[in-house]
C-alpha cells in the first residue's frame, strides 16, 4: 500500500498545520459556545445562525472528532458530544430529513460508536440508515430531497451518504442497506458519471417507472456543465464504495473522475465552482478541492503503489496551493477556508466560508499524519 506519511516530502508544513488547526478549532469552539446553533458559515466573525436540520450539521461534530484524532485535548471530545446531543432534534423530526443523514451522522456518531462502544450512538447511526433506506426507490435510485415533485430526483453527492448504509450492513449482518447502496452507485455509474470522467449534479427519474426524465445543472452552471464539488463527491463517493465492496467497476470510475479533475486544475490546482463556467469572473470552490484531495489520498493507497504517487502528488498540491491562497488562521473568524461557492448561481454564496470545507483538510492533514481510521467506514477500517 501506498504510504501517506513516508511520501509526503514536508513534514514541517504538516506540524505547522497541525499546529494552527489546534489554535483555530480552539477558537472556533468558543464561538460555537456563545450561541445555540451548530457552525456551518461565518459573518462578521460569528457563527451565522443556522436550523438544526441543516445537513452539513454533523461535519461540526466529525470536525471535533478528528481535532480529538490530532491533538488528544478531551475540549474536542466534549464539544463533539455536545453537538451529537443537539442533533437529537433534527433525528426525532425525521420527516424533515433528507438522504443527506450520511454526511449527518456516520463521521461523528458512528465514529464514536466505532471509539467507544456508546449505544446511544450506535442507536442514532442506525436510525439515519434506516432513514437512508427509505428513500430508495426499487426502480434503482435514492431520493435525494423532500417535496411535492421532486419523488424522482437524485444527485450525485449521495454517493457520499452511501458508506452509512455499508456501515448499518456490517454492524446488522442484514445485506440489504449493502444492496441498495450498490444499486445505486450502479445507477450513479450510468446515469450520472459521464464517458469523459465529468459528472452531472442532478438527475431525475421518472419515480413510477425509472426512465431518464431530465438533468438540471443544479449548483452548477448549466445542463452540461460540469459542477467541481459533484465531481468531488462522486471521485471520493466512489473510491469509498470500492473500498466497502471491492467492485473494481468503482475503483476504475473514480479513476476516470480523478483524471478529469486532475486534468481541469492542473494549472493552479485550486477548483473553480464548475469547471465549464465563463472564463470570468472567476469563482472558486475550497470545498471541492478538500474533498477531492481527500478522495485522492484515499485513491493512491487503493490501487498499486506504482499508481499511487500520481494521485497522492495531485492531491498534495490541492491541498497546499489552497491553504496558500485562501486559509485564514487569524483568530477574528472562526473558520478556515475563504473561497468556498454554494452554488454557482447564489451570488451571496460566492466565496465565503462552509465548515465543510474545513472538515476535509483537517481530514486530509490526519490522514497525511498516518491516523488510520477512515471516518467514512468506522465499522472496520483501521488501517496501519
Ligand atoms: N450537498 C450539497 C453541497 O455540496 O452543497
């Protein structure tokens, strides 16, 4: 296997990043602290209000998890357990969720199910999969959202929810949260990952029979086009279904969108918010670079170790050339990464700051310190 910290040529870098993650997270929880809602975006140097059901809420607790992962400093533990009990709301109002409980539960609750045998988090990880599996329709897809109209429609960054399902397989014994995973990361394969290696955001159904209806450029900018953080959800979304599965079919097509990722920043090696939007202005998107790099660690340490270095470089000069250009480690914001996108379209979302975005290089930097468990398959991936 290809090996993460013997390679990686700077560790002074790595223990200044350490180093200013410990004094910015730190801060962070304070802020978290003086209000009484869960981080996701900042404004005027405060956590900006946020609803409990919001579904990147559990990347603050995952955040607090791998900062535990870092440093040891029980702060981490307590802050992340503290955000596992607000969330409580959000699961009994499970009406409101969406196929987002993935992202919402297995890297924190899971991961701590996975630390320290806690029931209580075992229980709320196999609720959000038991929620996940009710949206599967049998004409091959997961419901992304909620409402009137939208029983057909699925997008590609499901492909990150998915591993909650392989997780409530393995801890049940019950091979049917397995099976409609990989149904739909058939689907997402056919439907969505384009020859080209490119993705679309969105495609929907026809929810009575399964035929191709439409796909919509979603976050992106058009039909057609090619939104970066899609292209991140289904590049790590895939290497992760290959490792729960083994089904080299995955395997080859994160490949294939790592390629074309690859390919499409090469130049300064920061994603813009899609990779076919006009030349200018020039908007970009931090989250999709985190989230790919981390795809791209992941890749390099799953095929051979004569492979591995072209996507363990690629994702190393991700990670830095961001950190360069729009880390903010001053103590007068909370958060970390400055240039992160919304949605092509949403203007006020154009470079501002989503904690997620963050999460994925803490994520990155642990796993470039050689912490072996992957937060995405806490049921059984120690690795050394
Ligand atoms: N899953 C929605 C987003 O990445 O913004």
């Amino acid at each position: 296997m290809f090996d993460l910290v013997k390679a990686f040529p700077d560790p002074a870098w790595l223990e200044e990043m350490r180093k200013k993650l410990d004094a910015k997270m730190r801060f962070g929880v304070e802020k978290a602290r003086e209000v009484s809602w869960m981080p996701y975006t900042t404004e005027k140097g405060q956590w900006k209000k946020n609803s409990i059901g919001w579904w990147t809420n559990g990347f603050w607790p995952a955040s607090m998890w791998q900062m535990f992962r870092m440093t040891g400093d029980e702060l981490y533990r307590e802050e992340a357990l503290r955000a596992e009990r607000m969330l409580d709301e959000a699961l009994e109002n499970f009406k409101d969720l969406s196929h987002d409980v993935g992202f919402m539960w297995l890297i924190h609750s899971g991961v701590r199910y996975r630390l320290e045998k806690n029931q209580d988090s075992y229980d709320r990880t196999l609720k959000a999969a038991y929620i996940l599996a009710s949206r599967f329709n049998p004409n091959g897809f997961i419901r992304a959202w909620n409402g009137e109209g939208r029983e057909g429609w699925a997008i590609v960054d499901c492909m990150m929810n998915l591993p909650l399902l392989y997780w409530a397989s393995e801890m049940t014994g019950d091979p049917r949260f397995r099976q409609i995973a990989m149904i739909h990361a058939d689907t997402t394969m056919k439907h969505f990952v384009r020859s080209d290696g490119s993705c679309n955001h969105i495609v929907i159904f026809d929810p009575e029979n399964g035929a191709f209806l439409d796909n919509p450029g979603g976050q992106g900018f058009a039909t057609g086009s090619s939104w970066s953080r899609g292209q991140s959800w289904a590049l790590y979304g895939f290497v992760l279904s290959f490792l729960h599965t083994g089904k080299t079919e995955y395997l080859d097509t994160a490949k294939r969108i790592a390629h074309y990722f690859i390919a499409q920043i090469s130049d300064d090696w920061m994603p813009r918010c899609d990779f076919r939007q006009p030349q200018q202005p020039v908007i970009r998107d931090n989250v999709a670079g985190n989230v790919a790099a981390c795809g791209l660690l992941e890749l390099s340490r799953a095929v051979s170790e004569l492979e591995g270095r072209f996507y363990f470089e690629s994702a190393v000069k991700i990670l830095r050339s961001q950190e360069k250009d729009a880390a903010n480690w001053a103590l007068d914001d909370p958060a970390i990464f400055t240039k992160c996108t919304s949605a092509y379209h949403d203007l006020p979302g154009r470079h501002i700051t989503m904690n997620y975005g963050d999460y994925f290089f803490i994520e990155a930097v642990n796993k470039l310190s050689g912490d072996p468990l992957l937060f995405w398959d806490p049921a059984r991936c120690e690795r050394t």
